[in-house]
C-alpha cells in the first residue's frame, strides 16, 4: 500500500484492516477505502475498489486535494420591515446567523453541517428549506461535499384570533402586551 499525504488508504481482507503491505491468501476478497484528512478530497484509486486477490497488487491514490466548499444563502421573506428569524447553520462547534438575508462564507471540504431555522417569537417557524434546488425538512445534518445553495423562507405571521364574550354586569379586559381590548381581536 502506498500511502501519500493527507489520506489515509485502507485495504480490508476478511475482518483484517490494513494500512502497510500485507499478504493474504489467493482468492480472498478485498474492499479498499481511501479517507482524507479534513478539509481535502480523497485522490483516486490506481485499482477497482473491490475484488479478488488473484496476484500481488500494489494500492495507491491520486494526491488528496485540498478543497474549499462556499455555502451560499438566500433567505426570502414575506414579513416586510420585521425580523423574519434566523437561519442556524452550525459546525465545528460554531453556529452562523445569518445578519442579512443573502450572503456566503467558505467552509473546508468534508465539514459536518447541520442546518435550522430560528424563529422569533410570535412567528411559526418554516418547516422546509431548498438545498441545491432539493427540498428538505429542517433540521438537516450534512456532509459538505460541493459548494452549497440555501434558499430558506422567512417565518409566518402567527395570527391568532382572540374572542372575547362580555355577559352582564362585568367587563372582561384582555391586554395583548401593547392594547387594552374588550371586544374580540387579532394578535401575533
């Protein structure tokens, strides 16, 4: 086995893993894996990934490559002038927010993401997200393998109808945190 920097070649025979040079009977069956270090993309195999032993073989590997993903967002909303939430992407103990509602930032190959939506109170949360023009259920966990495009919706007003039945010889006042109401109203 050739081994070369930033990955890590792995042939597996039976229930044996190995990384150096190793003999094994005629006929066995073989499974290789080539794992990059975090942040490169694995080079590719000189040999069929799978097979037989039938000779000697020598295993080795293009270079590993060192690759930057961008994950680009978009986040649209129908909530004019108010805080339509936060999309969350978090990763090597970090989480983004987004402060704008388009933008991008660069992430290493390989990174582990997990995506969610953050909403603020009074509004329901959106339950999808796009993702290279996929949809998917939020939260979403990820590998990133290629350059990402979120397109996120904003949150929906939670509107809620208040009803308010007066009976004889009192008033029921309901404050909804800013008014004073009487007779039956809408609130977030």
């Amino acid at each position: 086995i050739q081994q070369s920097d930033h990955q890590t070649i792995k042939v597996t025979v039976g229930e044996q893993e190995y990384e150096n040079t190793f003999r094994a009977p005629y006929g066995s069956q073989y499974s290789i894996v080539v794992e990059p270090e975090y942040g490169y993309e694995a080079g590719s195999l000189n040999i069929d990934p799978s097979g037989t032993l039938t000779s000697d073989i020598t295993v080795s590997a293009t270079e590993a490559v060192q690759r930057i993903c961008q994950i680009s967002y978009n986040i649209i909303s129908s909530i004019m002038g108010e805080d339509p939430g936060n999309l969350l992407i978090t990763y090597n103990d970090q989480t983004f927010r987004n402060e704008t509602a388009s933008g991008s930032f660069e992430i290493p190959y390989g990174t582990q993401i997990n995506i969610d939506y953050e909403a603020p109170v009074g509004y329901d949360k959106p339950t999808s997200v796009m993702i290279n023009n996929t949809p998917k259920s939020y939260p979403v966990s990820m590998r990133v393998e290629e350059d990402i495009n979120i397109t996120g919706y904003g949150c929906t007003n939670s509107q809620y109808t208040v009803t308010i039945v007066q009976t004889d010889h009192q008033t029921i006042t309901v404050n909804d945190g800013e008014t004073d109401h009487t007779d039956s109203f809408t609130c977030k």
